[in-house]
C-alpha cells in the first residue's frame, strides 16, 4: 500500500484497537477519514505493514489501520453566463 499512498491522500480508518505494540489507547475514530502528511518507509514493528503513515495526531500509525480511498473525480459544473439585457426603447 506505501506505493500507492502518498502525501495529501486520504485514508479511512478501519481499525481503532489500541496500540499494538504499546497496548494504549489510540485517539484514531473507525470509520473517519484522515489526510496522510508523510509517508515513512519504515517497517512497522508489527510486521503488518512496509510503511508508517503520519496523519497529524500523535506519531506515525501502522498503514494496516487505513484504506485508501479513491481520489475524486472532477465534475463539470455548468457555467453561468451573464449576458445584458436589451432594452426595448419606446416612443
């Protein structure tokens, strides 16, 4: 999964067990999405994952904790165009 998230991804949290390799508790929400800030090419003590995420709490968490979640795709929007209004003159 490192290769394919990177920086300014988002990731949806699927598991909010605590800590498991301090045992603590971890202030991650299941079901929330988080912006990945760095990605650390650092095998996770746990043996689960090749990559560290770090999302801006606490430190850097296990990458087996998050999904990837698909980039949006762009969406047209119809442009309003303002166009003058023609008087009509009147004698």
């Amino acid at each position: 999964m490192s290769d394919a998230v990177g920086p300014g991804d988002l990731v949806l949290c699927v598991n909010a067990a605590p800590n498991h390799v301090t045992g603590q508790a971890v202030p991650l929400v299941a079901g929330e999405t988080y912006r990945v800030w760095t990605v650390m090419d650092f095998a996770c003590p746990c043996g689960r994952s090749d990559a560290l995420l770090d999302i801006g709490i606490d430190f850097a968490w296990c990458q087996s904790r998050f999904r990837l979640l698909p980039k949006p795709k762009a969406q047209s929007r119809p442009v309003k165009v303002s166009a003058p209004k023609e008087k009509e003159t009147v004698r």
